[in-house]
C-alpha cells in the first residue's frame, strides 16, 4: 500500500503552507482584501452570479471554488478514493448549511477567512475565530452525547458526480458568458462592477491554484472545524498543526507583499462589532461541527462523491441567497437588519437538530 | 474472536468515538473496526495509536476497510 503523503503531519503541514502562501497571493492578484480565498464569500459570489440574490457587489463566478470540487475528484481518481455516498440525513445537512452561512455572513467569512483576516492584521478576526471555538465546542458536547446524522449508504457513481457536473456547468457558463468589463451582466451571468465582487484573481490563475489546493487538501483532509474539534475531543493536534501552517505562512507573505496592516478598524470588508462577529461565528461553528466539516471540507468531501457534503454546499449558496435577500448579511456598515433575528433563529434550530438527531448507531 | 465495530456510513468523528469508547471500555484486547473510506481508516488507526494501540492488520474490501486495532 502506498503512504499516503498528504496525510502524515508534514503533509498537513505543507497543505497549510500551500493554502495560506496561495491565498496571500491570490488577493495580491486580484481579489478582495484579506479574501485570498473565503469559502463562504466566494459561495455567496457565486449566489449572486447566477441571480439567486441580487446584491450587486458581491456577484462573481469564483473560479476557486469550481477548482476545489474539480481539484478534489481529480485527487479521489487517482488515488482510487472515489466513494459515491449519500442518505446520512441530507434535509438536516441542508439546513445547517443555510445556517452556516448565515453566521458565517454576519462576521463576514469562513472559518478560512478568519485566519487569513488575522494573518492580514484584522484584529476583529480574534473574535471571529473565539467565536467559531465556542460553536464547536458545543458542537462537541452533543457529538459527546450521542449526537449524529446516521449512516451515509454506497451510491450510483453517477450521483457522486452531481456536485461536480455542477461546477463543470458553472465554469462552462463562464466561459460562454464571460465578464465585459463595466457590465453588470452578460446572458444570464450576473457581474459585479463595483465592490468586493468585481476584484478578482485572473480566471485561469485562479482556477488553477483552486485546482491544486482541492486536490492537495482532499489528500490531506484539510479541515479548519475538525482542527478544533479533534484537539477539544480528543485533544488530537494533527489538522490543528494545518491551521497554524496556514496562518503562519499567509502572514508571512502577507509582509513581504505589504499586505499586513494591523488593526481594528478601516479592515477590508468587515466590521468591528465584536459581539456579532463571536455570535456570527459561534453559529457557523455549531453548524459546521453538527455536518462534520467548515465548507472548504465539504467542497472536497463534495468533490470525492459525498452526496451529504453536495447538500451542505447548496445549503449553503441557499443561505447566501437568504442573507442577502432578506437583510441577514453584514457589510463594512455593521449587520444587517435582520441579522440578529436570522442569528437566533439559527441558533435554535442548530439545538434542535443536536439534541433531537441522536439516533442509537 | 476480536471485538466488531460497524462504523460503516459514518463519517469522522463517529468512528473515532467509537473506537476510543470501545478502547476506554476493553482496556487492552483486539478490536476490528469496519469504515468506509481512507480518512476514516487514517483517522481511526491514529487515535488507536495515540491510545498506545497498535494497527496490527487493515483490510480492503469492496465496501472499505477493515482495520484491527491491539493492545496486548
């Protein structure tokens, strides 16, 4: 049997590295301040390419997720670990996926983008990540008593394929409906002209390290919740050894670029209300230790046939359609009207599915 | 005639905690713990490993592993 490198705590390590070296480089080319790469932002983006919310500055076909999903199936290929897989309660993964995102929008990025946001100097970013502990810990007290979604069963390959025909259709109408420059829209493709939606990478720069990053990390089992929740249930450091590779390594690119500017205020798209961004997280976090994977994580379970994690991603690019439909999302201006309501709404409902799915196994 | 752990379906942790209950339970003794993909088997064989634990056998079957955890 062949070790598999990318799993071994170097592995981890390097794909850390890799992610926070590629995501300091991608913002220096292109995209959005401290959003390198934000798994939740560039969903949401993607939400608002294809018209399911209409907020104009945040409308883009992020190429680096396609990558991901595409990366990540390439990965499961070759390496033989294609596994078409769904049934383990996917209704229950779409709406924690709603819900993830939902935090995740009022703090203003994934569990990604928090650590990025600190590697950038974004002292708000503390609250963030104090704020996604707090949600996995919880997630881990009722993974402690029981708590689960049951047992996914083997699927028809084609199944498994859905999430990434999806990307593949995505990407396709990129390139049918390509970006024109000043024009909010071409065909049925929504463009930002203005805002974080209108800065990004190059297509192909941006696809390709997509494309790399799904593979090493679908190898790697790269995952910012697990990296939290193994070291407070087991107290197991292997994935958290990732998440400090990550950091370490955007931080320090981010000084050779000059794009370390510490602080708390006037940082790229966020807001310095400190107890909505630990709420904010603490929802998402609770949401992503109850599906088992931050959304990076389950693009790549996604990419490897796991219907579930399929779920949670349209969960997910549902949710952004909601924050930005009825008011839920935060922007640089401070949370939305509706915010607070959405936030405890989620709340409930992520204690509802924790204290009422714990079926024996 | 070794312990069975059916954590076939499950996803991480479900496997891990299985197997770590089953370990605090046993003690010492063999069990054999059935998953259904790589990261399962990688991240069962680790935490059985940090519980001084050996990986003594892994299995492929068409369904996914079958991995056999020792502590003498």
């Amino acid at each position: 049997m062949v070790k598999n490198y990318f799993s071994t705590r170097w592995g981890i390590i390097g794909v850390g590295c890799f992610i926070g070296i590629f995501a300091a480089f991608l913002q220096k080319l292109g995209n959005p301040g401290n959003m390198g790469i934000c798994v939740a932002c560039f969903e949401r983006d993607i939400a608002g390419a294809i018209g399911i919310h209409r907020a104009a500055v945040v409308q883009y076909m992020r190429p680096e997720i396609i990558g991901f999903v595409l990366g990540s199936l390439m990965a499961a290929y070759i390496f033989k670990e294609f596994r078409p897989r769904t049934g383990s309660a996917p209704i229950a993964r779409f709406v924690l996926g709603i819900f993830a995102m939902i935090g995740a929008l009022i703090f203003l990025g994934c569990p990604w983008r928090a650590m990025l946001r600190l590697a950038g100097g974004d002292g708000n970013a503390i609250f963030g990540l104090l704020g996604l502990i707090f949600g996995i810990w919880i997630g881990t007290l009722f993974l402690k008593s029981g708590y689960n979604l049951g047992r996914a069963k083997t699927t028809h390959t084609s199944a498994g394929w859905l999430m990434p025909l999806i990307m593949l259709g995505f990407l396709a109408l990129m390139l049918v409906f390509p970006q024109i420059e000043g024009q909010g829209k071409n065909g049925i493709l929504f463009y930002s002209t203005k805002g974080p939606g209108v800065m990004h990478a190059p297509l192909i720069v941006s696809l390709i390290i997509g494309l790399a990053i799904g593979f090493a990390a679908q190898q790697s089992r790269f995952c910012t919740m697990g990296a939290f929740r193994d070291l407070i249930l087991f107290k197991q450091m292997h994935l958290f050894f990732g998440i400090i590779a990550l950091v370490a390594s955007a931080f320090i690119v981010n000084l050779i670029l000059g794009q370390f500017h510490p602080g708390f205020t006037n940082q790229p798209v966020s807001h310095s209300l400190s107890l909505w961004n630990f709420s904010g997280m603490a929802l998402a976090g609770l949401a992503f230790a109850l599906a088992g994977g931050c959304p990076g994580r389950q693009l790549f379970l996604a990419g490897e046939g796991d219907g579930d994690a399929a779920v949670f991603v349209l969960g997910m690019i549902v949710g952004a359609a909601f924050s930005h439909n009825f008011g839920l999302a935060s922007s640089p201006k401070g949370i939305g009207p509706h915010g607070i309501a959405a936030l405890i709404t989620g709340i409930i409902v992520c204690l509802f599915i924790g204290f009422t799915m714990r079926k024996k196994i | 005639m070794s312990i069975i752990i059916n954590a076939e379906g499950l996803s991480c942790p479900q496997p891990v905690l299985m197997t770590l209950d089953k370990i605090k339970e046993i003690q010492k003794g063999e069990i054999m713990i059935k998953v259904d993909t790589n990261t399962s088997k990688e991240n069962v064989s680790r935490a059985a490993q940090s519980q001084g634990w050996k990986t003594t056998d892994i299995q492929e079957q068409i369904t996914g592993y079958q991995i056999t955890i020792k502590k003498e």
